[in-house]
C-alpha cells in the first residue's frame, strides 16, 4: 500500500487492471490524462459563461425585485433547475440537430486532438451544462444581492447621493459574492467530477465517460484511479474558495 500511495504522490496510478487481462502494461494516467484535459477544457468553458452570466442575470433580478424582470429570471431559473441534465439534453438535440440540423448530436474527438479544433461539438454539452449550473448561481447572486442591498451601509451610500449603480457594484455586489464563491465552487467541483451524465449523453471523451467505461468493464484500478484524481480537485476546489471568501 504505502508503495502504491508513493506512486499517487509522484503521479503513477499504477497499471490498467484491463491492460493485464490483454497481456500487456498499461498505464493509468496514460490513458485518463487526455481525458481528464477534455473535462477541463468544457469545464473552463462553462465557468467562463456561468459566473459572469449569473452574476448578470442575479444582479438584474435583485435590482427590479417584484418586477416582471424578476419573477422572469427568477421562474425561469426555477424551471432549468428542476429538470435533469439528460432531459435539457435530449431537448437541445431535438432542437438543434433533429429540427434545426446546425449541430452535431455527438460530441466526437479524434485520437491525439483536441475539443477546441471542432468548436461546434461543445456547443450543446456547454449550454446542457450552463442550464444545470447557471440556475443555482442565479439564485444565490440574487439571493446575496437582496440581503446586501437591505443594509444599513447600503442605505447610507445611497443618502450621500451616490449614483445608484456605483451602490450596486461597490457596496452590493462585493458583498454579495462572498456566499455566491461557494456556489461557484461547488459547480466547479461538479463540472469536474459529476457531469458523466452529460458526457456519456453526448459521448464527449471526458474523464467522467472514461469512469462510466471502467466500470462497465470492471477495471476497479482504474475505477479507484479516476476516484483520487476527482478527490483531489474536489479537495483544490473547495481550499480556493475558502481562502478567496478569506
């Protein structure tokens, strides 16, 4: 064990149990990495859309609370949250592929290339995953921007006559961020290690598909080796948010 616990330490995963019972070595991290880096290419893709976005649309909708712009954002976000990842999906490959035909319904990378050559084939893996995020972080920027707004230090800049959107930037949203950090970890942590939903919908050769295939043919190394690799980017993730709310 302490042997094997080494290699992790220095990055040998160790052999495929699956390159064994072929006759031969294989290693783990030869066949994970590039499938760990297609994860975090679709995975930076998102954060990049979702935190500006939700931080828009909360900002919006806490600053015209009661407004028809409001209960819009607010309904609509409620509703994207509620549904599956494989349902949002399934109806954006009806739309775009079966209806519309301006989109790939697989999400297919040749050997030794990356996503980013074909753009086209992470367009609807990327909005799949904006509906299963974006939503909760709306509601928590709303939510934080509310309770900011409410206070007494908010009241005071707005009677010293400063511009209301100064007010809302400044002293609101600055605010506000710090609950919102932990939303925005906690999506991360997901878009690394929980999107094998979305992934095998799409058969995008991501790390969570590579885990759906190790247990199918029940390589348990592999399976174990995907587990710390995920374990530690949950671990990384939540440490960075920790010390960006400090």
């Amino acid at each position: 064990y302490l042997d094997w616990l080494g290699g992790v330490l220095t990055g040998d995963l160790g052999n495929s149990a699956a390159g064994y019972a072929a006759g031969a070595e294989q290693a783990i991290w030869d066949d994970i990495r590039g499938q760990l880096w297609n994860t975090v290419i679709l995975a930076a893709i998102v954060v990049a859309l979702m935190i500006p976005l939700s931080l828009l649309l909360g900002v919006v909708a806490a600053t015209g609370v009661g407004r028809l712009r409001d209960h819009a954002i607010s309904l609509g976000s409620l509703a994207v949250v509620s549904l599956p990842e494989f349902i949002i999906g399934s109806l954006l490959i009806v739309v775009f592929f079966s209806w519309l035909d301006v989109l790939p319904p697989v999400s297919l990378v040749p050997p030794r290339t990356s996503p980013l050559e074909r753009p086209e084939i992470l367009v609807l893996p990327t909005l799949t995953l904006l509906g299963a995020t974006l939503a909760g972080s709306t509601r928590m920027v709303r939510a934080g921007m509310l309770e900011s707004l409410r206070s007494d230090y908010v009241q005071m800049a707005r009677l010293n006559g400063l511009p209301e959107r100064m007010v809302v930037l400044r002293y609101g949203l600055r605010n506000a961020l710090a609950p919102a950090v932990q939303v925005f970890a906690q999506n991360v942590q997901y878009l690394i290690g929980g999107i094998i939903v979305v992934e095998y919908l799409f058969n995008y050769p991501g790390i969570g598909k590579e885990l759906v295939d190790a247990v199918a043919i029940r390589d348990v190394r592999a399976v174990q080796s995907i587990a710390i690799v995920i374990a530690a980017v949950y671990i990384a993730v939540n440490i960075v948010a920790d010390l960006v709310v400090v």
